[in-house]
C-alpha cells in the first residue's frame, strides 16, 4: 500500500513539483527538494537526485533578498533546507556564498525585538537556521556576530549549545506534522512513509 501512494506521490511531484511558486521549505520547492533527495536514496536511483538538484538549482535562481525571512516560506527555511542536504550529504561544494547573504539579512532582526516566536514565522525559525548553519560551517567562517548568537541563547536557547537541543531530525518531523493539506499526494505523505 505505502509502495503504491509513495509512487503516485513521485510521479505526481515530478509532473508538477517545478511549477510550485512557494519556494519555502514548509510548503514548497524547497520542501519538494528535501523529498526527493530522500527518495533518490531510498530507491538508489539517481533520476530522482537529478531532479531534486535541478529544482534546488531553480531555488538558487528564484530566491532573493528582498524576500521575508520566514522558516515557512522565507529565506531561514530555504537555508535550513541547503543547511539540511549539506548535514545529510544529498549535496556537496560551496554554500558560503548564498549563505553568508542570508546570514547578513537574517542579523538585521534583532530577537529582542520580535514578538512572534513561532517555528514558521518567527524566532524559533531564525533560531533552527542559526543552529542549522552553525553545525555545518566551517569553524574559521565567521558567520553571525557573537552578539546575535548570545540574544538568541538569551531570550530562546538558553541551553541549546550544551543540551544538544538542535536536532534536524526533530525540525523535520516538525515539518512533516504541518501538513494541513488535505492533498492525498503531498511531498510531505511521502516524507513521511520514507522515514517512518
């Protein structure tokens, strides 16, 4: 049964996963991308790993600073996506680049100052993509002042660097429990059957 829908859920996402205008991680491209790196791995066929590197590659040419920061549909969730494929080992080479301008957008918020603390558009996802991108940077990168990164530890994650309370797996789950979308082929089914 769940070999049946996952593979209605492919074929439907390849038809039309390109045409999807969100390019966010909790309902669009990048979330579509997450899916079918997954699915490549799943099935060691590396169609699919095309795919999801060409609509990443899409992403790439699409996102753009003037975008919201968002973790639902911004560039924090586009980040923790690339953040997330990188931890994962789905892709490899230079993310400094398109990184480092998210990181200079994303610092011009200052968390003392947002009231909304929610995963999708407030400080819990600037904070995951923080936690994200720190994991996987380079110690040498300076990528967030210290400044930042102690406001956030403040008002936030008081314990998260010796807790351990940065977990991908956990951020992911919390993506796939989104799913409000009565959509029988969501990428986000199909998620879910792959990882369970």
């Amino acid at each position: 049964m769940d070999e049946i829908l996952l593979k209605r859920i492919v074929n439907h996402q390849m038809l039309y996963g390109s045409f999807c205008g969100d390019l966010g991680v909790l309902n669009g491209k990048m979330g579509i991308v997450l899916f079918f790196f997954h699915y490549a791995r799943y099935t060691k066929n590396v169609l699919y790993e095309d795919f999801a590197a060409e609509l990443l590659e899409e992403i790439y040419e699409d996102v753009h600073l003037d975008m919201n920061i968002q973790f639902l549909d911004g560039l924090c969730g586009i980040g923790w996506g690339i953040t997330y494929l990188v931890e994962q080992q789905f892709v490899t080479g230079d993310i400094e680049e398109l990184l480092q301008d998210i990181d200079r957008k994303i610092m011009e918020f200052a968390p003392k100052r947002l009231t909304d603390y929610s995963l999708e558009t407030g400080l819990e996802g600037i904070a995951y993509y923080v936690m994200g991108r720190l994991k996987v940077s380079p110690v040498e990168t300076k990528l967030f002042s210290v400044d930042y990164v102690e406001e956030l530890e403040e008002i936030y994650l008081a314990s998260w660097r010796s807790s351990n309370v940065y977990s991908s797996q956990r951020i992911l789950d919390r993506i796939m429990e989104s799913d409000n979308n009565s959509e029988i082929l969501s990428w986000k089914k199909g998620l879910k059957i792959l990882l369970k």
